[in-house]
C-alpha cells in the first residue's frame, strides 16, 4: 500500500511546471522514504546545486534503484560532472552490465 501511495505523490510531480516544486515533493518523499530512488532521480536533475545535484546522485545509487533508475542517476551524474556520460557509467562500480557492455569500448 505504501509504495502505491509512494506512487502516485511522485506521478504528481511530472504535471508540476516548476522545477523548484518538483524538487521540494522529491525532498518530502525522500525525507519520509530515504530509499525512494525515482525522488532521487527527481533532485539530481532538477536542483540548483550541483552539490545538491551530485549527492541526490549518491544516496539514489545507494538505495539499490532498478537499471533504468539508475541510468538517470549516472546520467545526472555526467551532466553536473561535465564528463562523458560512459565514464560514469563504466568507472562506477555495481553500473548496470548493459551499460558498460553497451559504452564501455568506447572508452578505449
């Protein structure tokens, strides 16, 4: 039940205009639901701080998200970092396989 109603509070965010909303509903949830990744992925991309931005990117890793969470994560993290996004993704460790397997020649 929780992780419905975790659900449709995050669908909320995608009709909201401001980015500066979307982030305070992600900071709420992830105040009450620390292991909630998508409100993570919400923070890393849409915050003002980079700071903010890079440890929205840690501690949405941290909470175990699915592959295609995570490959938001990493991709937030490469916009703030200025890198190319297949060194996130290779150099990190526990990066979804499809992605190194996918991008990690590319380093080469």
């Amino acid at each position: 039940m929780v992780a419905l109603l975790l659900y449709l509070v995050f669908m909320q965010i995608e009709w909201m205009e401001s980015g500066e909303e979307k982030v305070q509903i992600a900071k709420a949830l992830v105040n009450k639901y620390p292991n909630y990744a998508p409100a993570w992925t919400v923070i890393a991309g849409k915050s003002d701080s980079n700071e903010e931005r890079l440890a929205a990117v840690e501690k949405g890793v941290a909470s175990s998200p699915d592959a295609e969470t995570k490959g938001m994560l990493l991709i937030n993290e490469a916009l703030v970092r200025q890198l190319p996004f297949t060194q996130c993704v290779v150099d990190r460790p526990g990066a979804p396989p499809i992605c190194a397997a996918r991008y990690g020649g590319y380093l080469a």
